[in-house]
C-alpha cells in the first residue's frame, strides 16, 4: 500500500513536505535533515543514564514538530521535575528517559521507541564524524565513548518518523507516544522508565513498535522475526571455595580450579541433556578466573557465566541446574558445608523479547508492501537480549521490534558467498551503518509500522 501526504497548507514548516507526495519521496527528501541529526548523535555519544544532552535535543526537535515533551532532567538516577502537556508537574522518566506525545483524534495509543545510550568503547571507523568523546565509565574510570550499536541511528530515526507522521496527520487518528529511553546498554533503561510510571502518568499504548540498525542485515532491508525474537539474558557468578597449598603438595590442599574446570566441563550436559531439543538455551562461561603465581593452589575460584533462554521454564531449569551443578562437584571433592561454592544470580536480568505474531504480520505485511517482498523478510531468532522485552510484559500489550539493516550490501553478499569475511557489526569499533539506506529505510518502514498500526487509510 501507499501512504500520501495530506495537503501542503497542513506541513507548514515541515522542510521537503509538498501536496500529495509520495511518502518514499517525502523521506528522501529528508534524508539532509535526518542525516544531519545523525551525525550530531554520533559525534557526542553518552553512556547508559548520562543522556542528558542527547535526550535535551531529541525534546527540542520533538517539540518543534508540536508534540507535548516530558524529559527526566535528573543526574543518572536522580529525578528531577518535567512538564506534562497540562502543565502540572511529573517526575522524571527513568532518569534521561523522553516522553512526547501527539494526541491527533479519537484511536488506537501507537508507542514509537528508540534508545539513546552509547557503549565505552574507542571508535575505529575513520569516519569524519567519527566520536572523540572520553567520559567517565560506569566504574567512574576516564573512557572512550562509541555509538558502535547505532542507537544514533535508532533517535534519528524516530525524529524522522515523527516529522513524517506530524505532516500526515490528516491520514491517521489515535494518540501518538515517542519515547527516548535510556540505558538499554545494560539492560534497565526500561525498567527504570516502567518504574517511573511510563504506563500510569502518559498514556498506555495499545502497541509499542521499535527497530534496532542491525550490522548483520544489508543496508536497505528490513528482517523480522514472529514469536520468540530475543533472548533472556542471565549473568551467573559462581565464587568456588577451596583450600590452599603449594603447588608441590596438592594432597594438602582442596584445588578450586580443578572444581571449576569439572565445573564448566558439566555445565556443558545442561543444555545438550536436560533441555528439550525443541527448546533453545545457551550456557557459556565466559570468565574463569583464579591464582597468581606457577606454584600456588588457591583458596578460591571465579566462573563468570552468561544464560541465555527463550522460555521462562527453560530459564529456571537452566539456572537450577548451574546451581545444583556447582555444589555437586565441591561435594564430590570432598568439601564441607561451609566450603561450598557461592552462586549469585543479577537480578535485574533481560527478559526474553515476543513480537506478537499478529500484530508482526500486520505491520510486516504493511511495510512489505510498500517496500517490496525482496526487501523484507523473516529471520531466525537471536540469542542477543533487548530490554524492549519489558513494554509487552508489563500490561501484557502487543510489541514489535524488528531489524533495519545497516551494513554494506556488496560486503554482506561477499561474506555469504564466502568470498571476504563478515563486515564490522553491532558492538564492534569499526562498525559504521551505512547512513543513507539506513536511515531512510528506518524512517520510512516505521512510519509505515505506526499507519497501520493506527489503520490509515
């Protein structure tokens, strides 16, 4: 389906809105403007609740294009007050986090989401705008800072979502909600933001769309995946108990990281013989550390450990087991009560992400549409985690979120060809989208997503 633009007497200020424009053309004629707002994002990136300035801009733009904003003003956690459109005074939403609103008629309450927050990371894509930004780190260290998961990107987009949906306001009817979230890095922006009332002081959305840049998708494309899309991701610390003697003598002593090794050895059964093969669940150590010098057998052992599920139940067996698995091998090493390993599991985890399947294939079939079937298709799921999860557990509502790619497409068709490896992608510091089919397909897929979803004509 096509989507046209409404009358040119209604996009006063809106640059390169014209009668009965092709929405394609609407985009890509401001494609300037929202390349220009990416490059100002990626140029100063902030970590997970220090988006202060990121969040200020993305409210300056926002209300400009008339739409009600209330920031989080706080420093990190604090709250500080924000405006509603009424006047009357809110606390802030999860810190930096950004609410703006457009109330346009009786209808469906669309929540459009993009995160803010960068990674410490030194980047490496010798971009003219390429980040020089040293800031404090979350151990308060002096750190490169880096948008390598192109949530630049994800704010440019919904700035210019939100400028083509402000200029067809004559197309939809319904309540228009935008948020900027912050921390998605580490998994609480969401949280935080649901916490400070996102779903009690605005209004609650009947669907919540986002899009994540991918850099394992071509520039250009849109990939989804129905049903179970993202993982739940778990951090496991396990401290193994030991006794210490020297290295020459260890019939003196109780070895830990003999424990760990049988440790890390029987984990590996968790996955391949007690999830169902139907089932998917990944249990990876990925730290193991113990000991300082050749001749020494420490006291102690530690098993850092990252858990990834789709299912609730799968989760709990999973970490069940890691426990059940780490006091098993100390008592098989003869160690006493007091000596047992200490397994602490982070509860503020990511939950697992469900694009609901029917509002996947309105939205998709929509977007497909209008872009063409050989550029939107289905991908298998991720084990990556997204707390975008939280907004569709949290009141049970209808979410989807689904991948704009990002990457060259020639590098990406060398490197499934076998040809060249795999181009940079996500989280790595050579990873740059390539802007202009990046950015236009993102704006133009979810704006696209958010007419739909309001049942424009």
């Amino acid at each position: 389906m096509k989507y046209l633009l409404l009358s040119a007497a209604a996009m006063v200020a809106l640059p390169g809105a014209a009668a009965a424009q092709d929405l394609a053309d609407a985009v890509a004629e401001d494609y300037g403007y929202v390349f220009d707002l990416y490059k100002h994002f990626h140029e100063n990136p902030e970590l997970s609740f220090k988006e202060s300035e990121s969040a200020a801009r993305m409210a300056s733009e926002l209300e400009a294009l008339g739409f009600s904003v209330s920031t989080g003003l706080g420093d990190d956690w604090t709250r500080k007050k924000a405006r509603s459109d009424a006047g009357a005074v809110l606390d802030g939403v999860g810190g930096y986090g950004l609410v703006a609103i457009k109330k346009n008629g009786e209808g469906p309450t669309v929540m459009l989401r993009a995160d803010m927050d960068a990674l410490p990371l030194e980047e490496k894509t010798g971009l003219a705008y390429a980040s020089k930004k040293v800031a404090p780190d979350y151990m308060g260290q002096e750190a490169p800072v880096m948008h390598a998961c192109a949530h630049d990107s994800h704010m440019a987009m919904l700035i210019g979502t939100a400028r083509r949906l402000a200029a067809m306001k004559g197309k939809w009817s319904g309540t228009l909600v935008l948020i900027g979230q912050p921390a998605e890095e580490i998994g609480l922006g969401a949280k935080a933001m649901l916490e400070d009332g996102l779903y009690k002081k605005f209004p609650k959305p009947d669907y919540v769309l986002a899009t994540h840049t991918s850099g394992w998708d071509a520039a250009g494309d849109v990939t989804y995946t129905p049903g179970w899309a993202l993982a739940n991701v778990d951090s496991v610390d396990i401290t193994i108990k030991g006794v210490g003697a020297h290295g020459s003598a260890p019939h003196m002593g109780k070895d830990p990281i003999v424990i760990g090794a049988q440790i890390v050895n029987a984990l590996q059964t968790l996955v391949a013989r007690e999830v169902d093969p139907l089932d998917s669940g990944v249990v990876t150590v990925g730290s193991f550390q113990a000991g300082y010098k050749h001749n020494i057998i420490p006291d102690e052992a530690h098993l850092k450990i990252t858990v990834r599920s789709y299912e609730d139940d799968v989760r709990q067996k999973l970490l069940t087991g890691i426990a059940r698995i780490a006091e098993a091998q100390a008592r098989s090493a003869g160690l006493s009560d007091a000596l047992m390993p200490e397994v602490k599991i982070e509860q503020d985890y990511t939950p697992s992400t469900f694009n609901n399947e029917e509002m996947t294939g309105r939205v998709m079939d929509a977007i497909r549409d209008e872009l063409g079937a050989e550029r939107v298709y289905e991908r298998v799921p991720s084990m990556g985690g997204e707390d975008f999860s939280h907004y569709g557990r949290t009141g049970d509502i209808p979410t989807l979120i689904f991948w704009t790619g990002g990457n060259d497409p020639k590098a990406m068709k060398a490197a499934r060809e076998g040809k060249a490896p795999p181009p940079p992608g996500n989280h790595s510091p050579f990873f740059a989208p390539v802007p202009e089919p990046t950015l236009k397909t993102g704006v133009h897929a979810m704006t696209i997503g958010a007419l739909e979803l309001f049942g424009a004509d």
